[in-house]
C-alpha cells in the first residue's frame, strides 16, 4: 500500500521539501495499528497542536485525497490509492472549492 501513495506522491506537482514530508507523514500514517488506536494518537497531536477543529482519520484521510486531487494527480489514481471501486466515492472526498469552479470556468475560450 505504501508503493501506491508513494507513486501518487511522484506524480504530483510538488516540491522535494513537500514530498519528503508527505512520505514521512504518510509512513506514520500507514504505520498506525488500527483506526481506534490512531484516534488516539491523532487527537492527541491535534490537542498539542492547538487545534480547535475536530482532527481524525477521516479527516486525515479526506485532507490526504484532496491533496492529492488539487496537485493534479489523477483521479483514478486517487481512487485505487483508497480503495474505492467507484470514481464517485473518490469524489466525495475532493470536493472542489468556489476557487475551483472559478478557475475551471476561465479555461472556457468564448468567442466574441
């Protein structure tokens, strides 16, 4: 599994400082024994950190996709990463932003 994000990690416009820390994050994150075992661990560096919001795996996980997706991996890629048999599963996770959907528009050529 590690090969998968480590694939997607490669093929998303990042810089080497970026990508040396998502490897790192994302072997602590696979390194974790179970979910309710990293709950714990998550909350707890969330706390530490001073964190307001409500930090978990899916959170982290749903952070990790959308990342992803907004460095212009592809979403297929994406989709056999997490597991999911269906694009649209990935998508719930990588919602796009109104800056999303403004900058999509302007790729629109209109002829005046």
């Amino acid at each position: 599994m590690l090969g998968a994000y480590a694939a997607a990690l490669e093929c998303a416009p990042l810089s080497a400082e970026t990508r040396r820390t998502y490897r790192s994050r994302v072997r602590m994150f696979l390194a974790w024994p179970a979910d309710h075992a990293a709950g714990g661990i998550i909350a707890e560096i969330a706390q530490t950190a001073g964190l307001d919001d409500p930090t978990t795996a899916h959170v982290l996980r749903h952070t990790l996709a959308t990342t992803l997706v907004r460095g212009r991996t592809d979403m297929v890629l994406v989709a056999e990463i997490f597991g999911h048999a269906r694009l649209e599963t990935t998508r719930r996770y990588s919602l796009p932003s109104d800056k999303d959907k403004e900058d999509a528009l302007k790729l629109i050529t209109v002829d005046r």
